[in-house]
C-alpha cells in the first residue's frame, strides 16, 4: 500500500513552521497514543503514521530531501540512510522531544551535544492612519537586540577564565528521566541547555554573553492592511541559543478612529449631512473619499438614513482583487436658529401641505395609522 502524504498525515501545509508541526504531532500522538486506545489497532497504525511523519518533517534535511523526492527521498533503502534513517529512532527520541518541551524543555532540538533553541518572537504594535492603510508605506522600527559581549567575546566567562563542561548533564544540554512508558527529555537545570559551567561569569554580561542593543529596520507597511493583521519580518526577533535560529518580528497594525470614515473590511462608511431644501427638491452634494472629493446624487425626496453606495470607492484590500465600496448614510438637518420670517415662510409652507393630505408625507401618514392601530 503506498505510504500518505506525510503533511497530510498531521494536518498541516507544505509551508508549516517546526512549532505548528511539533504542534500537530502531538495533537496526533494525544489522540492516537496506545495507551489510551488499548484495543484499536487502527489509532495504533495512525499513531505509527504520526510518529514517522514527525520524524520526517521535524528534520530540516530529511524535510527537504521529502519535499524534492518524495517518500523515495527519505527511504533508507533508495536513499542509502541505513540504520539512522527514518523509523530507526527509539520512541523516546521521537515523542521525548514533545514531552520533554510540556516537562520544561523549551524547544529544544534532538541530538547530542549542547541543547539548541530558537529565538523568542518580538512583537511590536503599530498605529497607524487609515490613509496610510489604504496606500501602504515604508518606515523605520526599532526593536530590542542583543550582541555578544565585548568584554567575554561571547563566552559568558570572565577574560582570563573558561567555561567547562556541565556535570549534570555531561555537556548534553539535557538531561533523560524515565517516566513510565515515556522517556522524557528535560533541559539541564544545572546550565539551562548550554551545556557548560561558568564558576567565574563575565561582570559585564553577568555570564549571559551577550548585551542588549537596540537596532532599527525597515519594514515595508502593504496597502490594504486592516486593523489586527501582522507583519512577519523573519530572523529579526530574539537570537537563538547555542547557535539556534533568531525567532521573528511580528507588526502588529492598529488602525487610528478617522474623523470621518469607518472601515468594514474593504468597504468605507461615512455620514453625509445634507439640508432638507436638498432632499426635497433633489440634486447633488460633494462627498469625501479617500482620493478627494466625489459628486453624488440626491433623489428628490431622499429621507434621513437613506444610504447611497459608491462602487470601488473604498479600500482595495491586501488579498482583494477589487476595491470595496463607500456606503454614504444620509442625515437630513434641520435647520436651526430661524428668524421671525423663515418661521413664517415655514408655517406657510407647513399649511400648503396639510391642505393636500397625507400625500406629501407618506411616512408620517404610516406611522400615525400604525400608532393608532396599536392603541384601537
């Protein structure tokens, strides 16, 4: 029978990071794991699968190998990988791993030698206008960093002196404890997973060998970003351990309130005043857009909260092919601060409709019939 997609084993897509596939593993190995299916041949062999697709993908170079060949890629028989090949790792390597980070590994890689570990991730929230979400733009950001120390060279030992190899952990960075059925893998508490001892630290550094900085990089806003989406700037977080790889800097856009628009996805929405003379009569008014000012027509009896779409007047979006719409909401004003003569002219005008009936004002003449209707 020919072997699943590893990927679609676990999940996952192609482009998976090691923490959403070490993530996916153990959802998979939690759900399949024999001891709780004692009886299930079947949640045995997915968990076999699960295992084998860990061991794979977790493994940069048999990552790639798979991603080229194929299962032919990592097979120990094409591909001359004998007994260190794939399946030949004992359950504690492959599962301590997980474990070992639930237990208090902290991500460490499988291996010997000192325990490497990958960078945290650095966050930086950003406020920005709506305008330079609709454009896009470049700017600085300057972040937290760290570099090795001047005075140790990195070593965490004060010059003159060097660290020797821990005696917990023998230099390993890890340490095996047996748990039952498990073979779990924690950090040395000792060195913390670096695998050496400094009795006389560096005074500068207070034995970290490194100094925190701060460096300034250029990130490049797109347009159409909306309020909540990241910005992921690889390798420019926290530095790894022990040679691990940096973590990432994530952006995270917060849109500033506008003074006039609101934004639902692509689209804009806008309040338009506009006098009663005009929604009466009809004609047209100027309203905004982010691209300066548009005509727009108004219908000869417009009401109050009536709302007009102008089409690809909105935001074209980071992943839209089109631009969204703007959404005008009309508010009809009523004037205010009359004189004695725009008072009379107005009751004069009042009475000329009340002598024609309810056909000048439909709305009113409903609301009066439903009122009454619910008081009968």
């Amino acid at each position: 029978m020919a072997k699943r997609d590893y990927y679609e084993i676990l999940g996952i897509g192609k482009n998976a990071t090691e923490e959403e596939i070490k993530k996916a593993y153990r959802k998979m190995a939690m759900k399949h794991h024999p001891d709780r299916n004692p009886d299930s041949k079947d949640a045995e062999s997915k968990f076999k699968e699960a295992k084998e697709a860990y061991e794979m993908l977790s493994d940069d170079s048999k990552r790639a190998a798979y991603d080229r060949y194929g299962h032919a890629g990592v097979d120990p028989n094409a591909a001359g990988m004998g007994a260190g090949g794939a399946g030949a790792a004992g359950f504690g390597d492959a599962f301590g791993d997980i474990f070992g980070e639930i237990f208090g590994g902290g991500g460490a890689r499988r291996g010997g030698g000192p325990q490497v570990y990958r960078g945290s991730d650095l966050r930086f929230s950003m406020d920005i206008t709506l305008e330079q979400a609709a454009a896009g733009f470049e700017t600085d950001v300057r972040v937290p960093s760290w570099e090795n120390c001047e005075v140790c060279k990195g070593s965490g030992a004060k010059p003159g002196t060097t660290p020797i190899s821990c005696r917990t952990c023998g230099g390993a960075g890890a340490v095996r404890m047996q748990q039952g059925f498990f073979s779990v893998q924690q950090t040395c508490p000792k060195c913390h997973g670096s695998g050496k001892e400094i009795s006389d630290p560096c005074v500068s550094c207070d034995g970290v060998g490194r100094t925190r900085k701060n460096k300034t990089l250029q990130v490049k806003i797109p347009a159409g970003i909306d309020d909540g989406m990241q910005i992921r700037v690889s390798g420019n977080g926290e530095p790894g351990i022990n040679g691990g790889p940096p973590g990432d800097l994530f952006v995270e856009i917060h849109l500033k309130e506008h003074k006039i628009f609101q934004r639902e996805n692509d689209d804009l929405i806008c309040q338009v005043t506009i006098p009663f003379t005009l929604a009466a009569l009809g004609g047209t008014t100027q309203v905004p857009t982010l691209n300066g000012k548009v005509d727009m027509t108004i219908p000869e009896g417009t009401q109050s909260g009536k709302r007009f779409r102008l089409r690809a007047k909105g935001i074209k979006g980071v992943r839209s092919a089109y631009p969204g719409d703007l959404h005008c909401h009309i508010v009809v004003e009523t004037p205010v601060k009359l004189t004695d003569d725009q008072k009379e002219l107005l009751r004069k005008f009042e009475s000329s409709l009340n002598e024609q009936g309810a056909r000048h004002s439909p709305e009113s003449k409903s609301w009066t019939d439903r009122v009454k209707a619910f008081f009968s």
